[in-house]
C-alpha cells in the first residue's frame, strides 16, 4: 500500500470510529437477568452498577479502558491525522502514537468481560446473559481505531509535506 | 558474511530482526550516504557500539532505533515461546472458573464465551473475540517460536522471514493479559451475584497472560517496528 492510501485508510477508520462511538455508548451493551431482576447495562451503566456496588477501584479499571482509552484513541488519531503534512507537533505525535500502541487494547476489557459473563450466564431463569445491540458498535470502533494505529505509521509524520501530499 | 533469512549480524552480536508486515525486510538504517539514519523521522545518528541492553534512541523524533539485544535474546524467546505454546493448550483445554447460584452451576472455558456470543447472534464479536484471545495468541506464538528457533539453532529454516511478518502482524491483536484482567473483572462482578470457584484454567490464563506480555517486551517494536540488537 501507498503512504498516501495508508493516510486515506486511517482517515476512513478513525471516520468510521468516531461514527460507531456515540451508539457504542448510548446503546446496551448487555442484559443481565438474575432471580428476576433485570438490567439492561450500557458501558457506562456498568461502570456505575460496580461504582455502587463499592468497588471503585474495578470500576475506574473499566472506566479508564473501557470509555477514556477509547475516546482518546479516537482523539488522538484525528489531531493526528489532521495534522498529517504539517510541521508542527511532529514529535508529540510521534510520541502520542507510540502511547496510543501500548493503551489501545486494553479498551477490549469490556468485550472479553461480556464473553465471560455470557459463558456463565447460561442458568436460564436463574441467571442469564445477553449480549445487546451496543456491543456491535463498542467493538466495531475498537477495531476501526486498532487497525487506524496500525496503518498509519509514526515514519508519515516525518514525511516532507510535498511526498505528503503526494 | 552470508546472512541467513531473519538473522543480522553487528559486532559478534545476534539480532533479532522482525520486518513490520507488509514490508519485504527490515527498514533501511543506512542512507545512500552510508550514514546511519532514524527511520522514523530520517534524523541522521552518531554510529556507537552498545552494549547488551542499550538503545540508540533518536534525538529528533524520541523513536528507538536500535536495541542491544545480547547473545541470549532468541534462546529467551524461544523457551518463553515454547512454554507459551504448552501453556495455550492448556488454558483451552481447562475450565477458569464456575459460577454458581441456588445450587446451579456453570463452568466457563475460553471459548465457551465465543461460542455463547455465536449462539446469539452475534458472530462478528464471537470472531472478534476469538481472535484476539485464541487464535493470535497462538499464532503470535508459534511465529515467535520459530523464528526464535531458527536464530537458536543457527539452522537455516525455511520460511523464517514469513513467519517474523506473520508475528509481527498478528502480535496487536494477540490480547491475553487483556483477557486476564477481564477475567479478573468478571469474577468482581459476578461474586456480587452468585459464588465464583476459581479452577486451574485461570492459572494457566495469568501464565499464558505473562508469556505473552514478557514477549511483547523482549520484542518491543517502538519506532519502526523492530525488535533488534545491534
């Protein structure tokens, strides 16, 4: 692939990233049904239901992959590619990628915990998981914005703004 | 001195070269000027010995360009390669954990969860998830493993710069320790619930967990993508 069609891709990616982030969020992610009691949890709402619960510190875990690491992905990668053929900043993108590669997966916490919490949640009207709508778009814009790391490499920041633009 | 596929030789050293994917070998550190450059940023270096454990950072843009590796790099890689791929056959094959309410059980494998997410119809997740917690774990593995091998040996292996691609290109996608603490979470989560019972399967996920993130390590791809000595 061209420098130039890796910078269009990214663009496309972090676009189809930043589309999927707002339902990712609003819709549920999973249904949880336990002797009768029902919740429809978002990302957020079970960030909340563990904050309630008295466990903080599980909750900011999930808080910070699940919601912050996202968002600053998907923020990072657009001042980056928008910076993209400009002079400016060139080191702190440079760095901001290389941090955005150790973080960006661990944003995958919320979609392996649904896969535990289905495996178990298979005791019919006693205790049941289901995984939602939500969880489509949630993991949709984690692999947008993995793949988006991944192609746009740190050597296209560098690049002189002619071969850039090429 | 003839190199063989995946092996470089500086200074008497071993390196471990893995080219990032998509690209036939390893990035050019060498201008036509026959000056040592970044390949981040093109800055040109000070050429300097290092020793095992040293890195030639760049001043310009921050990228490592070169990482001393010491003669024990590869043997490293291929016993952690090596009991990582045991350790995988064994985390698939053993329950985690067990959930338990009002006297009902239920046991969770790996791929239990995959196959949950399939049966709802869910696919792309269940495919999502099997990749990055089974089958790029195991494949990052296997290509590490080899590689790591045929640098070991000294041996000729065929296919040893195809298999350091593959392992670099499925090494992102290879989320075991993220699996681990999902694991960790879920079990946070259903103890408010119902009983959880730990098995031996969560052990051999945390050491699956700490194959995989001691690999990542040793074979730190910052700036262009090469986990090298030098």
């Amino acid at each position: 692939m061209t420098d130039a069609g890796r910078v269009e891709l990214a663009r496309a990616l972090v676009a189809g990233g930043l589309v999927c982030y707002a339902p990712a969020n609003l819709l549920p992610v999973m249904t949880i049904a336990m002797t009768g009691e029902v919740d429809r949890l978002t990302v957020l709402g079970g960030v909340r239901e563990l904050y309630e619960s008295g466990l903080a510190p599980v909750a900011a875990v999930v808080f910070a992959a699940s919601f912050v690491v996202p968002l600053a992905k998907l923020l990072c990668l657009s001042w980056v590619l928008l910076l993209h053929g400009s002079a400016g900043w060139r080191r702190e993108r440079t760095a901001a990628l290389r941090v955005l590669k150790l973080i960006g997966s661990w944003s995958m916490v919320d979609v392996f915990l649904l896969s535990v919490l289905v495996a178990v949640g298979q005791l019919g009207a006693l205790a049941s998981v289901r995984s939602e709508p939500g969880v489509c778009f949630f993991a949709a814009m984690l692999l947008f914005t993995l793949a988006a790391g991944e192609v746009y490499e740190p050597r296209l920041i560098w690049q002189r703004r002619e071969a850039a633009a090429a | 001195m003839r190199r063989r596929a995946g092996q470089n030789f500086r200074h008497g050293q071993p390196m471990l070269a893995i080219p990032p994917p998509g690209r036939a070998g390893p990035p050019r550190l060498m201008g036509a000027d026959g000056k040592q450059r970044c390949p981040v940023c093109g800055a040109v270096m000070a050429r300097r010995e290092l020793r095992p454990g040293q890195e030639l950072r760049c001043r310009r843009c921050g990228s490592t360009v070169r990482r001393a590796a010491g003669e024990l790099l590869a043997p490293l890689c291929w016993a952690l390669a090596t009991t990582g791929l045991i350790v995988w056959g064994l985390a698939v094959c053993t329950p985690i954990l067990t959930f338990e309410i009002a006297g009902r059980e239920q046991s969770n494998w790996i791929w239990t969860g995959i196959a949950g997410l399939a049966a709802q119809g869910y696919w792309p997740v269940a495919v999502l998830v099997f990749f990055s917690a089974m089958a790029a774990p195991v494949l990052h593995l296997a290509a590490v493993w080899y590689v790591s091998g045929a640098l070991s040996s000294g041996g000729r292996w065929p296919g040893a710069e195809r298999a350091a691609r593959l392992a670099r290109a499925v090494a992102p996608w290879s989320l075991t320790p993220v699996f681990a603490v999902a694991c960790g979470v879920a079990v946070v989560k259903l103890e408010m619930l119902g009983r959880v019972e730990w098995h031996q399967g969560a052990f051999w996920v945390l050491a699956l967990a700490a194959c995989s993130f001691a690999l990542a390590r040793l074979l730190d791809d910052r700036g262009p993508g090469e986990a090298r000595g030098g």
